[in-house]
C-alpha cells in the first residue's frame, strides 16, 4: 500500500491536492475580506477648505453635507464669553466664540487642556485665522446637566441652542469649527482635538461572500478529486496480482501425457 501511495504518479497527486486546497482556501479568505471592508465606514471626497459663512448661516440648521468639511474663518475671538466643554477626551475643550466682523459669531474649539487653569486657555488677542472641521450642533443633554453641578464658565455640549442663551446679543451661527490650525498661532497652544474627516456607511458586497463561498468549495472538490483518484490507484495495485497469468509451465514430456509413441513403418 505504501508503495502505491509514494508512487511518482500519486505523489503528484498529493502536491496537486494540497496546491489546490491552499490556493483556494487564500483566494476564498481574501473575498470574504473584501466583504467584511465592504460593511465598514468608507471615506469620502474631503474638498479643499471653504469660508466657514458658505457653508452655515444665523437661525438655518446646518446642510447633512456641509458636516466635516474642512472650513476657514477669520476674525477675532471674544475673550469675555469663553467656554470649557467638561468631560472631552479626559479633560475640556476650550470653546471660544469666533467674531466674523459681519454680525455673526461662530462657535471654535480651540483644543483641549487637562483643567481649567491651564495657560493654554488664554484667548489670543487680534484677528485671526482658523482651519478646521464644521461640526453639527450636539444635543442637549438636559438630564445629565440637572443631575450635575458644573462651575461657573462649564458646559457638557456644544449646542447651538443652549449657546445662543448663554451668549446673549450675539447672532450666533448653527454648528461649531474644531480648530486643526491657527495663524498667528497662540503662545501656547492647547492640544489639537481629533476631527476626523466625513466618511459614508459601507454597503455590504454579498458577490464578494458568494465568491468565498465558491472557492471553498472548489477546494473540498480537489481534495474528493485526491481521494477518488487515490483509491483508484489503490485497487488497481491490489488487483494486478491477483488477475496475473505467472509464468509458462514446462511442456510435457511423452510419458507424462499417458500417449503412446507414434510408430513408425518398418523398412522393407
């Protein structure tokens, strides 16, 4: 039996086998790859930065689309109205309105400190201009806000609708700009906080599943493929020596076969 299956005929076999279940099996793990990224959020087009007044208005909730874009706004920050946002990234976030010089106010995380007395709280004084990311107004979370006291100067959201009583007089735009830039920059900066660029929602690709789906199953094919093969070769070495003629038997000698001699007639 060991000599048939080490045979050259059936070794190749075996390497056929194995190239096919290992080949199959990678091909059939990278769809059911593609598959899984398919569901996963996808990154969209990030345009290059826009004026933060094309994108937000006064009293107008701000467009599905304009959130994330990458924005720029200039003017000068209103020191006096300054506020912490607690409980951002295991710290606060500094949230400075922004002054357009055209009426309107433009709320600006400036970055992030670990308490409230941190230099970097300090309001830059002069016009300026920020880069960052439009972000849509939070909800308010009034349960949270009654079941805490925050300090004087605190806030748990960045909401258009509580903003616009806590910064009275001012025409307040919707949403708010997480600052990834600033010029002049500050003498001491806060730390950059984390805006992410817009992505969409992953739409499963169910082909790519049925593509793994096949290959695994060309790969259990080639090994019954091996086993058919195999067991042929099998039987066939069993049967060889059992249906062979062996060796001619010797002839027969005269006396042995019990025949009479052949006469012959007597010369005259």
């Amino acid at each position: 039996m060991l000599r048939i299956l080490f045979s050259p005929r059936v070794v190749v076999l075996h390497l056929l086998a194995v190239g096919a279940l290992v080949v199959c099996g990678l091909l059939g793990r990278w769809q059911l790859g593609v598959f899984e990224d398919s569901g996963r959020p996808q990154s969209t087009r990030d345009p290059a930065p826009v004026a933060v007044g094309t994108l937000t208005e006064a009293g107008r909730h701000l467009a599905a689309d304009a959130i994330g874009r990458r924005v720029t706004a200039e003017g000068t920050f209103d020191a006096s109205r300054q506020l912490l946002v607690a409980q951002r990234d295991e710290g606060l976030w500094v949230l400075t309105p922004l002054d357009l010089g055209d009426g309107t106010v433009i709320p600006v995380v400036r970055g992030r400190v670990p308490a409230a007395g941190d230099p970097a709280t300090a309001v830059p004084p002069g016009k300026v201009t920020v880069t960052g990311r439009l972000q849509a107004s939070e909800p308010t979370d009034s349960v949270q806000r009654r079941t805490r006291q925050l300090p004087q100067g605190q806030v748990l959201t960045v909401s258009s609708a509580e903003l616009v009583n806590l910064w009275r007089g001012v025409k307040l735009r919707d949403g708010f700009v997480i600052a990834t830039a600033q010029s002049p920059a500050p003498p001491v900066a806060a730390e950059p906080v984390h805006a992410p660029a817009p992505t969409q929602e992953g739409v499963l690709t169910w082909r790519n599943l049925a593509y793994a789906a096949q290959w695994w199953i060309f790969g259990l094919f080639a090994v019954f493929m091996w086993w058919h093969f195999v067991r042929d070769a099998l039987r066939g070495g069993r049967a060889a020596p059992e249906g062979g003629t062996g060796p001619d038997p010797e002839p027969a000698s005269a006396a042995d076969s019990g025949s009479a001699p052949e006469s012959r007639p007597a010369a005259v």
